[in-house]
C-alpha cells in the first residue's frame, strides 16, 4: 500500500425511486471505504474553481479503477460530505478529485432564506442531492422557495 494514503472515503452515488406515498425520493448507493490521499488545494486550482463558479475546498486522490462517476464522497472520520466537482487523471492509475463542502450549498439556501428579495442559486444539483426533499420540507414550513431550470 502507498504511504501516502492518508485517509479513508466513501464513495456516494444516487438512483431516483417512489416512496410508498408516490413522492420522488433519492435513495444513497454508499461504497464499502477505499484509501485517499487528502490535499490542499492549490492556489492554480482554487482560481480555476472559481472560474467555474464553485469553491474547491479539498484535492483527494485515488486509485482511479476505485471511482465510477460517483457524484459524492465522504470522509470515513468526520463523515463530511464533498460534492465531487471534477476529476483530473493523474496516470493511468491515480484520479484527482476536486471537491466542495455539501455543507455550503445549505449555507447559501439558509443565507437566502432570510435575505430581503429573490435569490438565485446556481448549480444547485448537489444541494438536492445532499438534502432529500428540501424544497418540500422547506415549503411545508412556509419558506417561499422554487425551482428554476435556466
């Protein structure tokens, strides 16, 4: 095993399925732990995420025949949440994976939640993802909240 591999992840992937009521629910396919190696973002690469408009808060890598187009991955230790928001090949054997925090897409609906005004979030796929039937159980308390495909 390579020294390097300083964490262990999950890998999280969803299928769209009924719940017995009829209502859409995103069911979580979690993979059994693989090693990662856990990096700090580099200053190249927190420039090229915000061109892109995410914030890229952690480089992990791994063995790229573990990855399968998961959308998602979390730390074994601190069962945080990471949106995969690129992968970058760096051999045939080793992937890089460019992930943000889910934990900000709720900070940005909260934030929006008690502004004045409409806002807008962009790219909110991984917030749906991350928090099942948010917009329902938002609304069901009374928050004036919608989606919107641009």
């Amino acid at each position: 095993m390579n020294s390097n591999w300083n964490h262990a992840i999950s890998l999280i992937s969803y299928n769209k399925a009924k719940d017995k009521d009829g209502f859409e629910v995103t069911n979580e396919i979690v993979s059994d732990p693989i090693f990662a190696n856990f990096k700090s973002v580099t200053r190249a690469e927190e420039e090229h995420s915000k061109k892109l408009g995410y914030n890229a808060d952690l480089i992990i890598e791994i063995m790229a025949v573990d990855y399968n187009n998961e959308e998602t991955l979390k730390d074994i230790d601190t069962q945080k949440k990471y949106a995969i928001k690129r992968t970058f090949a760096i051999s045939s054997e080793i992937l890089q994976l460019t992930a943000t925090d889910l934990r900000s897409g709720a900070a940005l609906v909260t934030a929006g939640l008690i502004a004045e005004g409409t806002t807008i979030i962009n790219d909110a796929d991984y917030i749906l993802r991350g928090y099942e039937r948010i917009i329902t159980k938002l609304s069901d308390v009374g928050a004036k909240i919608e989606i919107t495909e641009i």
